[in-house]
C-alpha cells in the first residue's frame, strides 16, 4: 500500500471535513466537533500551511492531519509551540500505519521549518510510541480538566522544551 504524504490544497477542504467527521464518528473521548475545529482553524492567524497535511492511496484522502501554533505562557515569558489537533484516518484504513506515517512526516516538516516542540491532548498509550511525554514532567500545563496522562509533549529537537515552562494558550478558535 503506497501512501503519499502532502500538503492539503484548498480543492482538498471538503474531502478533509468529511474524511474528519467519518473517523471521530463512533470515538468515545470526542465532542464529534474536529471537523469544525479544522475549518475554523484553518482561517486563523495559527495556521500554518506546511503543516496542514494530507495522506492519499491511489489519490484518494484516507488521512489528515494539523498542526497550529499555541503559545506556554508563565507570569515571565512567553514560548512558541505547536498543536497537534487533530490526526485523522478514514475507519477503513485504520490501524494500517497511516496516522504513524502522517505525525512522522509533520514532526519533521515543523523542526525543518524551525519549531521546537508539539503538545497534544490525546490517547496516553498512542503517542508515547512517537516519543510523547507527560507535558508535566516539564511543568506544562493544559487548560482543560482532563488527566494528566492525557496531556503530552515531545522535542522536535534536543532540549526544544529546555527552561520552558507555563500553561497552554490554544488559539479561541479551539473554545468555540
């Protein structure tokens, strides 16, 4: 099964909602809204297009993923990071690496377009495989009551969270 990573095009937005909506449709821990979320985000000022990428079988979209920019905030300083909201597989291609290949190919496309860092508020036995952290362990906060095992980090770089530290800002578009 060959897939192709790319950048998503505008031709691509409703493939991408619907392809979204299919694959959060029966997830438990979901507000079923991620196909919202991505169009709402795509329009704001924390988007960044390199890494709004889709994965295509036979050109066919059987995958997304997003990555946007979100702010750690302490009373002193102020650090730049990404979001991982959210990754998305068509059902009938889950569980064939393709969610892998795509938070992969974003992580190296963020650190060669120079950020540091991603936090995602996720499946606490999916990401660590990617090398995801409890984002705890470097005094990162999230803003939302959830547990704190669900609440991760990784370094796109050596030391990309070095002496960084505070609580999550997400862009109001995800407070919709």
């Amino acid at each position: 099964m060959q897939v192709t990573i790319r950048k998503e095009q505008q031709k691509d937005h409703q493939e991408v909602f619907d392809l979204i909506k299919k694959a959060f449709e029966t997830e438990k821990y979901s507000d079923h809204m991620e196909h919202y979320l991505v169009e709402r985000l795509r329009k704001s000022a924390s988007f960044v297009p390199e890494l709004s990428l889709v994965a295509e079988i036979r050109n066919k979209i059987v995958g997304q993923i997003l990555l946007t920019r979100v702010k750690i905030k302490n009373r002193e300083q102020e650090f730049h990071s990404l979001a991982l909201a959210p990754v998305s597989v068509l059902p009938e291609f889950q569980g064939k690496g393709i969610g892998s290949k795509l938070i992969e190919y974003a992580h190296q496309k963020a650190r060669d377009i120079g950020f540091s860092s991603v936090l995602v508020l996720g499946h606490e036995k999916y990401y660590p495989q990617f090398g995801y952290e409890q984002a705890e362990k470097y005094g990162i906060n999230f803003p939302f009551e959830v547990p704190k095992e669900n609440c991760m980090c990784i370094e796109l770089i050596n030391n990309g969270l070095k002496g960084i530290s505070g609580t999550v800002e997400y862009p109001k578009e995800f407070h919709l």
